[in-house]
C-alpha cells in the first residue's frame, strides 16, 4: 500500500485534497470538482484516506473502499484545533491531514448502506414527532389569544377540542375556524406519518436478526433493538463494552488538577437520540416489577436518574457483548475474573 496518507475536505460541489510526499517532503493541495474526485481516486495505488465525519463521509468511505483504499473518519469537533489562521478549504483539508497522524483521536466506524437506512427511518420519526409537539404548542398558543384553554398534554388537549369544538368556534372568527380545522388535518396526516414510520421500523426489527437478539435486553424496545443494531453494526470498531458506553456519553467526565480528580456527570458524547432511548428504557425497567437485584439495589441507595443511568450503561455494555460474541440474552449469566496464566 501507497505510505502516502491523503486528507479530503468534503463539500457538495468543490473538495479540497490535501497530502504530503513522503520522500520529499513535498506539500501537495488540489482541488476538485465532485466527477473529479472518484477519478483522482482511481488512478492511485491504495493509500490511506482521510476525512472528517461529516455529511455524505460514509458515502464516499464506502466508494473509496470499493477502490481498494483504506479511508478512515475523524470526529469534527476534534479535527477543528488543529485548523491554523484563517478558516477555509485548504486549512480544513490541511487540519485532517494533521489530525490524522494524531492515534489517540478515536475514528469513526463507517456504516452501510443498510445501517444509514435504519438511522435515516428513526431520524424521519423524529422529525415528524417534533413537528406534531410544534404544531399542537401553536394551537394551543392560538386558540388562548381568543380566550380559550386548552388542557395539558397533547392527547387530552385535543380531546377537548373535539368535544367542544362547536362551543369554542360562537367565540373565534371565521378566519380562525378555517385554520383551526386546516391544522387539526395536519395533525392527522403527521400522525399517519409516525404511524407509517413506526410500522416500518418494526418490520425491520423483525427482519432483523442483530435487532431480534437485542430486544431480548431489559429496557429495549423496538426504537431501542433496531437503533443500536444501525450504530453497532458487527460491533468490531469498540474493543470492549466500555467503550461503546463511553461513546455514547454514558460515563462520568472528570476534572483533574495538581494530582486532584473530580468526577462530574456523564459527557453525553456520542447520539443523543439512542442514549434518549436507552436512559427512557432504563426508566421503563425502573417501575417495573421484573428488574434486577442488581438494579434494586442501585434505586435504593441512589436517585432515579442516576441508577437509570447507570442501567443504560449497563445495556450498552451487555448490546455490544450480545453483537461482538454472538450471544443470546441470558438473564442470570455473569463474568467470570480471567484465569492467571
């Protein structure tokens, strides 16, 4: 394989190339259009490729694989400390190039086409579940500038209107009636939307052998099952379960100074939307009657949150061994110390 190790600043239209020969010492930048960057590709010897995880990485990690190079996605929060002077193109592709002779900055594993897939579904869900919150807080909003309350909560507040619909329009104008009932059919049609949405995701988790063994965990659901298998994959890019909690911000920060460490709360790094639904899962397990002595006894001597916490940990631990090993759930299985040689 070529030594030579090539950084690219991804864009839509215009990518900045930036590598240095490793002879000479050389430095080398060029810019290509997008038809130009697959080509430029092409006629290299397989060499080592570089890029910041951002939108359309994985696309072109995947292409780029298929040509035989080893591509490789650094965190772009982290590759922004080493961009130097004025911020453009040529300093962005130069600040990867930079960052990727950096070994301790984690790479990000690249996904399939199927695993974006499944991440694009729950990401349309959400989309569509926020707008309906957005829409109903508008109503809710409109209708108390003409007098009229609506009770908390979307279920209940809408059950009011219904009911009392022909009582509240003697109050409102024309104009208003007609919008009330405009956003009252939006609110049906966002609601076929998640529905349609939610069907989809549950197909894939029946289709889905990784998902069907991750359901099997305490506090995973359907959302939970099918959006840790999109995230894990094989689950190869995290050496152990550690890490694949820490990377989804479940463990504690820390401070330290002068030989003095303080431990804070958790870094909530990594997918705030599957650690949502981890710690949602863990809350779930929480009130249930089927949880853990383990569990039990981390809610009587900590607070809810932090033991909810804690279990969300402890599920991101147990989905990555389950994906790693090939395992199915066993509730009462524990670890064993390793066997000194």
């Amino acid at each position: 394989m070529d030594a030579t190790t090539y950084a690219v600043d991804l864009a839509k239209h215009v990518f900045q190339v930036h590598w240095v020969d490793p002879a000479s010492g050389e430095i080398h930048r060029k810019k290509l259009s997008r038809a130009k960057l697959s080509e430029f590709f092409a006629q290299l010897q397989p060499a080592r490729i570089v890029m910041e995880a951002c939108g359309g990485a994985h696309h072109w990690a995947r292409r780029l694989v298929a040509m035989g190079h080893e591509p490789e996605l650094l965190p772009a929060k982290q590759v922004r400390a080493f961009v130097r002077g004025n911020k453009d193109d040529a300093a962005d592709a130069r600040a990867i190039w930079v960052a990727a002779s950096h070994e301790d900055i984690r790479r990000v594993p690249i996904k399939s086409c199927d695993q974006q897939a499944i991440q694009s579904l729950h990401r349309i869900r959400s989309h569509w579940i926020t707008t309906q919150t957005a829409t109903v807080n508008m109503l809710r909003g409109l209708m108390y500038e003409f007098g009229v309350v609506l009770p908390q909560g979307r279920h209940a507040g809408l059950r009011v209107l219904a009911e009392r619909r022909a009582q509240f329009n003697e109050s409102l104008p024309e104009l208003m009636v007609r919008l009330v009932d405009e956003l009252q059919r939006t609110l049906k049609e966002i609601a076929h939307n998640i529905e349609v949405a939610e069907g989809e995701i549950a197909a894939v988790q029946k289709s889905s052998e990784t998902a069907k063994a991750l359901r099997q965990i305490p506090g995973v659901g359907v959302l939970g099952a099918t959006a840790l298998a999109a995230v894990l994959g094989d689950g190869k890019a995290w050496r152990n379960g550690r890490e694949f909690a820490a990377s989804l911000g479940l463990s504690p920060g820390h401070q330290g100074t002068g030989g003095k460490v303080r431990m804070g709360g958790i870094t909530k790094r990594g997918d705030p939307y599957l650690r949502t639904l981890l710690i949602s899962g863990a809350h779930a397990v929480a009130i249930s009657k089927s949880r853990t002595e383990w569990f039990t006894k981390i809610l009587e001597r900590r607070p809810t949150n932090v033991a909810a916490v804690a279990w969300a940990n402890k599920t991101a631990r147990t989905a990555w061994a389950l994906i790693r090993h090939g395992r199915a759930y066993d509730a009462s299985w524990k670890a064993s110390a390793p066997v000194a040689a």
